[in-house]
C-alpha cells in the first residue's frame, strides 16, 4: 500500500510547474514609467530629425514645452539621466567671462556698495514667484487606480489635438478662459481643472478697496499628480511668459451642445445674457483699411455702445475706432464657447495680422473675419438659431454649405 502523499509532497512533484502561481502583470503604469514614455516621445523626435522640437505646429509645440519643463525639474532629469542618449536635459551653461559670473550673481553677492539699496528687498518673492511656489509646493503623485479614468482622457485629449478636433488658443485672463471642466496646458504638460470652489472676499489693495475671486481648485496632470492650488495662482502660473500657458478648446460637438442646449429652450424665466455684435474698423492702417468684407464679430455682456467706447485704445480693436453695423440680444450663450465656434467655423477666413501697442508689444487680434456682410449677418442668425451646426462655410465661393 502506497504512502499518502502530503500537499508538500504533491508540490514537490509537480515536474512541469503547472501548480506554479504566476503574478499577474499589471497594466496600470506607474508615475516614473509615464514620465519615461513622455520623455521617448522627444528622443523619437530627435532621432528622426536630428533636431530639437521648435514652436512651429501643435505637435512640436507640445514637445518643445514638454522638454522645457523637463530640464527645470532636477528630479525628473535624475530619473531620465539613462534614457537621455542625445544630451537633450544638459542645461549646464559654460563659464567663459567673468561678466558670466556677474550676470550669474543671483544672490546680488557681488554687488557694490553704489547697487546695494535700503529700498531693494533681495530675495524677497515677487507675486509671480509667490504663484509659482503654491503651484509646484501644492502637487502630489495619485493612486494609479485613481488616476486611470483621468489617464484615458488625457490620451484622447491628445489625439483630438493631432487630429484638429480641438485646437490651442493663447490664454489671456481668468474671468474669459480660466473654467471649471476645462483642459489647459503649462510648460507642455496638460492639465484638467475639475473643479473650483470660489470665494468672494474684500482686499484692501494702495488703490483701495476691491472684490477678489479666488478659492481651492482641484487640478489633475496628465503625470499623474494632483493639486488643490488657489485660482489665481493657476491663472498667474498660465500668464507667465515662460510658461506657454495654452487652452484646449472644446470639440465641435462640445460647444454645439453646450452653447444650444438652453438656446432652444427659452422661457419666461431666462434673462438676457448679452449682445452679439457685427462690427467695421475705421482703421487708417493701410494693412487694415485696405482689406474689403473685414468684420469683427463679438459678444459683450454690457451694453455694446459702453464696451467699445474706448476702441481705439483696445488692441482687440486693432487701435482704432469701430462703426458698429448691428446688434443682437442672446441668451444663455456662453461667450468663450460662442468665441470657440466662430473661430471654427471660420478658420479660413480669420484675419491674420500682427498690431503693436504704444510699447512696441506685439498683438494678434482675433474675431475679425474677412467675409461678405451677407453672410456675416447669415452666420449671426445661425448662430442664435442653433442651426449654425448644420452648415459650413465655403470661403473660396463665400457660401453657406448643408453638412
């Protein structure tokens, strides 16, 4: 009779490791694994150009930001020291002069007694320097179960943008882009805004009294890390120069939706939002005044005659006086979405040309369009309707087209 054999016995046994418990491999990728990724996309770009990514499209653009931001974050360049096998994160710059080390002096240690001042605070943080602070110091890595739903639409994102399915505009200032549900991108990295609890509160500022919005945000990074940083730090943080601040527009049918959804549905309850307004440049700019058919189509939720009185200081109206043609009552129309759409619609057609204001500054206005006022004044009546979404616009015949 045959000894009985123990479960040791029987594991023993096992010649061809059938019993054998393999882990599962998990397919949620950790924070140093996506920063890598990232990171081999401007490899892959180097590689195949032998070049450095410039501002030259959307997907440079992106790249070039991304790796901007990169070499600023010494522990990011630490983890990607292995990978970097074209010397892409080498930011050490060569000492050559002794005016190197002057200009370099960020402590002011070598300054004289004639540059040293009671009135100069050194190394005391501007507002700017202060924002900065609360939008890195306020960052912390996510759960990678957590940060799945995220990761999935951060990726689409992406691939609307290579498609043109949404589109990068510049950002300008909190009260017109800064939203809850919107996506924006600071030194190549996109970020989702998803919420914002805003507080109202009373600042005594030299100039006196003023209402101040500002509150905790919730902030997700396509890098998997999170933020609760204030909101006026996210809007100082996207204004600065360095930091290419960019917004991600919405699709076609997010605006659509969203900007027609209560068009449709008025009633006795909806107050009037604003005005849509067709306005013509009383410009002396011979690069101005010599284009035919140049309209600027605009929303204001203030009375029209009161928002362009002071035209020809506004760079948005090219520096000068504005004959106003028309004006529509509108309702329930969201004025970054209506903004969205028009440039949409007509991409073809938007004026391209750089103005400069009394400091040399130079502006790329937007919402002027060259079209027929016919159709302007069509496109308007669209709009209102909501049938705007069954027709585009053929700017080589200047008609109206059925999808």
């Amino acid at each position: 009779m045959s000894k009985k054999k123990t479960l040791a016995d029987i594991f023993n046994d096992d010649e061809f490791g059938i019993l054998d418990s393999k882990p599962k491999n998990s397919n949620v990728k950790t924070e140093d694994e996506r920063l890598i990724e990232s990171f081999q996309d401007i490899n892959a770009f180097f590689e195949k150009n032998n070049r450095e990514p410039e501002a030259t499209n959307v997907t440079e653009f992106k790249l070039l930001s991304r790796l901007k931001a990169l070499r600023k974050d010494a522990k990011k360049v630490e983890v990607l020291k292995p990978y970097d096998s074209h010397n892409l994160l080498n930011t050490k710059e060569e000492v050559k002069s002794v005016e190197d080390i002057l200009n370099d002096d960020d402590l002011g240690i070598l300054d004289t007694d004639e540059t040293l001042s009671i009135f100069k605070l050194k190394n005391v943080k501007s507002a700017s320097e202060r924002a900065e602070t609360d939008f890195t110091a306020q960052r912390k890595a996510m759960k990678d179960k957590e940060f799945l739903s995220y990761e999935s639409k951060f990726k689409a994102i992406h691939k609307e943008l290579r498609e043109g399915n949404r589109k990068l505009f510049t950002y300008e200032n909190a009260k017109k882009n800064l939203r809850a549900g919107s996506y924006y991108i600071l030194n190549g990295v996109l970020l989702f805004l998803e919420s914002v609890d805003i507080e109202t509160k009373n600042v005594s500022l030299p100039s006196g009294n003023r209402l101040r919005e500002d509150g905790r945000t919730r902030i997700i990074f396509e890098n998997g890390t999170i933020s609760n940083m204030k909101y006026r730090s996210l809007d100082k943080a996207l204004l600065h120069k360095d930091n290419d601040g960019k917004i991600v527009s919405h699709t076609e049918e997010e605006i659509n939706k969203e900007l027609f959804n209560s068009v449709n549905s008025l009633n006795e309850e909806d107050v009037k939002t604003g005005w849509i307004y067709v306005l013509r440049s009383k410009s002396t700019n011979p690069d101005i005044a010599s284009i035919n058919d140049l309209y600027k189509i605009g929303f204001s939720s203030i009375d029209v005659n009161e928002r362009i009185k002071n035209a020809s200081k506004e760079s948005t109206y090219l520096y000068a006086d504005v004959h106003l043609l028309d004006k529509y009552a509108c309702y329930n129309i969201d004025s970054q979405k209506f903004e969205h759409l028009l440039h949409r619609f007509f991409a073809d057609v938007c004026l391209n040309v750089d103005v400069f204001d009394d400091k040399g500054k130079r502006i790329t206005p937007r919402e002027w369009f060259v079209a027929p006022r016919l159709i302007i004044d069509k496109v308007v009546t669209l709009i209102l309707s909501g049938d705007i979404v069954k027709y585009k616009y053929d700017a080589i015949n200047h008609s109206l087209l059925e999808k």
